[in-house]
C-alpha cells in the first residue's frame, strides 16, 4: 500500500544478453494496482535502461612487401570486435630513426560499428641500414556510443627487407630484360676476352 506522497523501490534482477550492443533501451513496464474504492487499475509506462562496454579494437598491418630504400604505403587496418560501436577515431603515428614519414602523421576515420573495420594509409621511406623488423609506434584515441573519451597507445611489427633479401627469398622477381642484358653483356665480355687471348697467340706465332 502507498499513501499519497509515498514511494517504494522494487528491484529487478535483468542480465543483458552477450550479443546486445552498447546503447540505451526502452524497457515497457505494467502496473496493476487497487484504488481507494478497491477497483482494479493497471498503467502502462516504459523505463530506460543503459547498456554499455568498452570497445575492444584490433590493430594489424595489411599485407604488402616493404622495401629499404624507398617509399612503402603501410595500411594499418583497425577492427572493432567488440560490441560497442566506435566514434570519432583518430590514428596517429609516431616518429622513428628507422624511417621519415613522407604523409600526414594522423588520419581521421570516424565512426566504426561493431564487427566493423577502417583503414588508414600512411606513406614511409625505410632507410636502407634499418633493421628487418621495425618496432611501429601508434596512438588512437576515440569515444564509445556513451561519450566516454579513450587513448591507447600500440606497437605494430613491420616486416622490412632491402631489394636483395626480397630476390634471395622469392618475395619479388628479377625483370627479365635486367636477365637478358646481364646475359648479353656476360656473352660480350667473354668474346672480348676470347679475342685478346687469340691475338697474343697470333703475336707468338
């Protein structure tokens, strides 16, 4: 019973389901309940409940070979595998002695759904007395579906290789007009070769 002016909490125990995504739902509500003269009364009314988790983001490099010496576009691919959606991303990355940065160091990629991805393009020139593993420094900072701010900061592995290692391990192929020209210039220094050897024999004779 309630008199006028009165309030009373009722708890409810409510387990949201593991696939629900981050946001605010509305939950309808049915009230039964007895006036003054005992007439059974029933209202309906709709509560909302909020449900929330933090994002949880996956960082990768796409494949493609990436060579000393010259300019490499890397493409950081970013995977939301959680169920909270992601806004206002930003990735940024940082310096090294390893390499310069020929782009813009931060990328803007907005919105990312759950189970979702985006990917940021970024061109970088390997020195050539860089080591074959590079250690990639990034921060990205974003807000989930309720507003709250996040930062982290992430090291991605790169696998670098000069013009040489890539030839010896298959990853890229020798032109064959280079195969053809070193093959005739081996044929004409074999005849120059031949000819002198010939003329100090004439000479003898």
């Amino acid at each position: 019973s309630l008199n006028e002016d009165e309030s009373i909490s009722i708890i409810f125990e409510i387990m949201a389901l593991a696939d629900a995504k981050s946001g605010s739902y509305k939950i309808p509500i049915l009230i039964l309940y007895k006036n003054e003269e005992g007439v059974e009364k029933e209202k309906e009314s709709i509560i909302s409940l909020t449900i929330s988790s933090k994002p949880i983001l996956s960082i990768e490099i796409e494949k493609g070979l990436l060579l000393k010496g010259q300019n490499n576009e890397v493409a950081v691919r970013i995977v939301n595998k959680g169920l909270s959606d992601v806004r206002f991303l930003e990735i940024q990355i940082g310096k090294s002695p390893h390499y310069n940065l020929i782009s813009q160091s931060k990328i803007y990629l907005g919105d990312i759904d759950s189970d979702d991805f985006d990917s940021a393009e970024f061109n970088l020139f390997f020195k050539l007395k860089s080591p074959n593993t590079i250690n990639l420094p990034l921060t990205i900072t974003y807000r989930d579906t309720m507003n709250n701010e996040y930062e982290e900061n992430r090291i991605v592995g790169l696998k670098v290789y000069s013009k040489e290692q890539a030839t010896e391990l298959g990853l890229i192929k020798e032109s064959k007009t280079f195969q053809i020209i070193g093959g005739i210039g081996i044929i004409i220094v074999i005849y120059i070769l031949y000819r002198k050897i010939r003329k100090r024999r004439v000479k003898k004779i």
